[in-house]
C-alpha cells in the first residue's frame, strides 16, 4: 500500500500554495497519494481574520506588521505565546483531516502550520504521532517557521538552513533547494515571446512583479523604470486588479493581471524586479533570469530580500539610481547571478521529503507550559527588557559608540564576514585599487580628507560599483562630543554629491556619541562594529556584524594588496562567505 502524505498550505500568497503542488506533484509520481488541505480553513473564523488582517497590514498599514514581524524575531516568549494560542485554535482539526486521510507524514509549507504541528509532536500526553515535516519556502527564516517538534525542516537555501540553527538548539536540517514547476527550466524562444508581448527588441525588458497580490510599491516602481528610454517595464499586478486599471492608464510599458504563462513571461525578458523573494524570484532563478530586489514589502520580504542578496543570487537596490545601474548590470554582465541562483536547485528535491517519510521519527515528549506560566515569563521578561533599554539608551551611548552599533543582529548567526578598506596618499590613486576592491566585496572607507583631495577617484570608484561608506572627518579628539554633524552629515553629504547614491553610514575615527546615533536612526542608516586592521598580520576572524577594516593610511599598494590576500585566504580558509558593508542595514 502506497504512503499517504498530507500537505498543509495557506492560501496567503501564492508561494505556500505552489510550492505545496510541486511537493504533491512530485511524490505522487513517486506512487505516494497526497492531499492538500488550507491551514486557514482548520479555523474558518480565526482562520479568516488572520487572511483579513495580514492583506490589510500589507495593503494598507506595512508598519503594524514591520513591528510584529520585529516582535516575533526579537521577543521569544512572545513568539510561545502565539504559538499556544495557534495550537488551541488550528491543531484539532490538523489532526482530524490527518486522521481522516489516514495520513503516514504531514507536511507543510506555511509557518504557523509547522509551529502548531511541532507543539503537537512535542505534547507530553496525546501527543500527535504523525511524522511531521516543514519546507521553508523562503531564505529568511523567524521564529514562528520552527519548532523542536517538527522531524525534519527541509530548507530552500543554506541562508534559511543556517536560520533553522540558530533558532533552534538540535534541528534535524536539510537543503534540498526550491521546489519550482519543471516548465522554468525549459528553453524558450526568447525573440518569439518578445513578439507576443509586443516588448521593443532594443530594449533592455524588466519585468516587475510582487506576488498574486500585487503589493508594494510597485506603482512607484513601474513609473520609475517608465523614465527611461533603454528600459522597458512589464509589470505583473496579480490579483490586484485596481493596480492594473490605474497602471493602464499610464500609456507605457507592458500591465499585466493573473496569469498562469509565468515561464513564457521570463522567457521574454531580461531581468525581473522584485519585493518580497518570493515564489517568482525563484521561478526566475530557474528561468537562468537575474533578479533585482527593490522596494521590499515590510517584515519577511525585507529580511528575505537581503538575505537573498548576501547568498549572492541577487543585486539589492536602495534608490532609483541604484535600481538603474542593478538592471544594466544585471543586463550586461549578470551570468554571476544567474550561475548562484541557478546552483542552489536539486534536481530531485522531493527525495528529502521521502527520506524523513520512510525514516519517520520518534520523538521525545516535552513539557509544553502552560498559559500562566507563559505569561508570567512575558510580563516579567517585558519589565527587565525594558529597564535594560532605559539604561542603556540614557548611559551607554557613548560606550556603546566607541564599540560600533549595529541594529541587525542577525547576521551574526551567518557565516558572513565584512570586509573594508581605509585607503591613503600612498595608494588611493591606483587604478588597479579599485578594481581589486570591487571584486572581492570591499568597501572603500573614505574620510573627507581624501573625498576632498582625491574627488575623481571616489567618483569613478562609485560609478563602477564600488560600495562607497562614510569615513568621517578626521579629529585628534579622544571623546567624540563636539560638532558631530561634522563627523557623519557633512561628510555623507560631500560623498553623495561625488558618488551621486546613497552613502553607508560609518564610524568615524572609530568615536561615536548620542548626537550621532540620533541622527543614523532619523535617516534609519545602520553603524556597523568595525576591527582595525593596522599591521599585516591576519587577526582571528570569527563572522558576524563586525567589519574587518584595513587601515591603509601608511600603506603602499604593495602592501595593501599583500595585506588583502592574507586577510581574504583567512576569510575563505575558514568557509566564510565575503559580503558588502551595504547589506548591513
């Protein structure tokens, strides 16, 4: 008798739902019979508000679910909260529609699906004894994708593999890559769907998508690319057929609503624009597409974006004339992308899933807490966290200053490692220099002193893709408490007018005080923790949220280039990923 799998979807977005056909299409041409069932429907009126009240936050007030996103990945107890609370309102019927498929394994690919199955598996009486399996469609992961009960998390990607370890404590992890429909990675007459879609041929062909809903700003991003004479804008609106009535109207580009010709689409196109790294980034990795994130929607698309754009399948932009220069990239010389995504898909992916069936699992009871307790722990945890917060906020802004601040915590449980260098008279007008440092991801620390002496080096440097952050202005001060618009404003502003993007915010002279701080969270920039390299020894690299700065002030190029080599053979003897300043943030 063949095994019966259930798969548990949720029709939010249509990432959790294709990527539940591909699982169910899969096994069953393995002899496995499978049933998918909606998450949303275990509830229908819990199950409806939740739909409701997520589409209203991504429409209609991004900010609420920005910060219940951040208190989910921040604030644990939280995270358990909601997990109990999902488990009494979703897991009776999970467990019913199993027991009535008479289901050998369940598996799912929506959060709170696995977190409610996971707190089942882990019960000390009747537990669930169903062999449970998460496949996490996304690179970023949070909280309430996980949990110690579930047998085996099946990952997209290493970036979502290594998020799995650092939130729990022993998971059973596997990578098996996207599970994406076959009819991407079939070849397609690229001059013919040009046609089709009536798309010019001597234009550059973006296509800009944001999932079956068609949130976002992908008005203002479509209008963006319309400026341009090389660039012509497809758009796909999804569902969102008020997008698509308004973005007619423009008398530009390409508008399109639903479609299922997804793959005829990349077919035509040169590069795709997208928010969230969802399911059409992946189908643009299959398509061999280079993929450009802009304008990422609030919470999951954020994270998932950049962490996307640190496992180096796709270019992040962060301004208009940022976005430009990615798809001209992209364009052009974009095969670097291509090859990285195209690297992460197995060509059976579904044979993870079949391994954690057969293998099944036996798992432990564990003692779930109750609500009192759960809630004794949140409102004392609240209290201590925020006097900490108090404190700190009132008395440590300098110490915390002299150290580096880095409001992303994440990365530090990320094999990624930052790498920057502060050049000199003795080597800042190399044309070699720059070259060098645009290969291998490293940012040019430029204080005013050299944005003034050497203006067209850090013009061409930019203009070449160089990430250009913020030195400051040099000061024999050992406290930094005065003029501290010198320090960071002044100088972005000079190295923004020379660069003409968006300059990182920086350390200057490693001193930092409140004033300063105040003024990086109003522009909501980010100041990394930087270790100065001063000699040529190579220090012990332990990756992070720290930058590994080269202090080249007195350096020849020589040196400077030897002192590159050592420092990046440490970063890659250890299996440490190089990625720009300019994801920290």
């Amino acid at each position: 008798m063949s095994k019966r799998v259930l798969v548990v979807s949720a029709r939010m977005g249509a990432g959790h739902d294709g990527a539940a056909a591909q699982i169910c299409e899969r096994l069953e041409a393995k002899g496995y019979q499978t049933k998918i069932v909606d998450f949303l429907d275990a509830n229908d009126r819990i199950g409806r508000f939740l739909y409701e009240t997520y589409h209203f936050q991504m429409e209609k007030s991004p900010w609420s679910y920005e910060l219940l996103y951040w208190l989910w990945s921040r604030v644990r107890s939280l995270s358990k909260v909601t997990t109990f609370l999902l488990g009494n309102f979703f897991e009776k019927q999970l467990r019913a529609w199993a027991d009535e498929f008479n289901a050998d394994a369940i598996v799912t690919t929506y959060p709170f699906a696995s977190v409610v199955l996971g707190r089942a598996r882990s019960k000390k009486r009747n537990p669930l004894k169903t062999t449970s399996i998460t496949f996490l469609t996304d690179f970023a992961v949070h909280p309430l994708w996980v949990h110690d009960g579930i047998d085996v998390h099946i990952c997209v990607s290493p970036s979502a593999a290594a998020g799995v370890r650092a939130l729990l404590k022993e998971p059973n992890v596997e990578i098996s890559g996207p599970f994406v429909s076959p009819k991407f990675f079939e070849p397609i007459d690229k001059e013919r769907q040009r046609e089709i879609y009536k798309i010019p041929k001597h234009k550059i062909a973006v296509l800009i998508v944001a999932g079956s809903w068609g949130v976002g700003e992908l008005e203002q991003t479509f209008r963006v690319l319309g400026q341009y004479e090389n660039i012509y804008p497809v758009v796909v609106c999804g569902k969102n057929d008020q997008l698509k009535e308004r973005l007619s109207k423009l008398g530009f580009g390409s508008v399109i609503g639903w479609t299922n010709e997804m793959h005829r689409l990349m077919g035509a196109v040169d590069v795709v624009v997208q928010n969230a790294g969802g399911l059409t980034a992946l189908e643009a990795f299959a398509s061999g597409v280079p993929v450009v994130s802009y304008r990422p929607i609030a919470g999951h698309g954020k994270d998932n974006t950049r962490r996307m754009h640190l496992s180096g399948v796709t270019v992040f932009a962060r301004n208009e004339d940022e976005l430009e220069n990615a798809i001209l990239y992209a364009a052009k010389d974009g095969q670097r992308l291509t090859s990285s995504a195209i690297s992460i898909f197995d060509p059976t992916p579904e044979r993870y899933i079949v391994d954690a069936i057969l293998n099944g699992s036996d798992r432990k009871p564990k003692r779930i807490e109750d609500a009192v307790s759960i809630t004794k722990k949140v409102a004392t945890r609240t209290v201590l966290a925020s006097g900490a917060l108090f404190i700190s906020a009132n008395l440590g802004a300098n110490i915390v200053g002299n150290h580096g601040v880095n409001i992303d915590k994440a990365s530090a449980k990320l094999p990624y490692i930052y790498l920057a260098v502060r050049p000199g008279k003795l080597n800042v007008t190399s044309s070699s220099l720059g070259k060098i440092l645009l290969k291998d991801d490293i940012a040019a620390v430029i204080p005013e002193n050299i944005a003034v002496s050497d203006p067209q080096t850090v013009t061409a440097w930019a203009s070449k893709g160089v990430t250009i952050v913020n030195g400051g202005t040099p000061t024999d001060a050992d406290i930094h408490l005065f003029l501290p618009n010198n320090a960071i404003a002044g100088t972005t502003t000079l190295l923004e007018k020379l660069t003409k993007k968006a300059v990182n915010i920086y350390v200057p002279q490693q001193q930092i005080n409140s004033v300063d701080l105040a003024w990086t969270e109003l522009h909501h920039e980010v100041v990394p923790r930087v270790k100065i390299i001063n000699t040529l020894s190579t220090p012990k690299i332990v990756p992070g949220d720290t930058v590994y700065e080269i202090n080249a002030n007195h350096m020849t190029l020589t040196e400077l280039k030897s002192e590159i080599k050592a420092l990046l053979d440490a970063v890659h003897k250890k299996g440490y990923v190089v990625a720009s300043v300019s994801t920290l943030g």
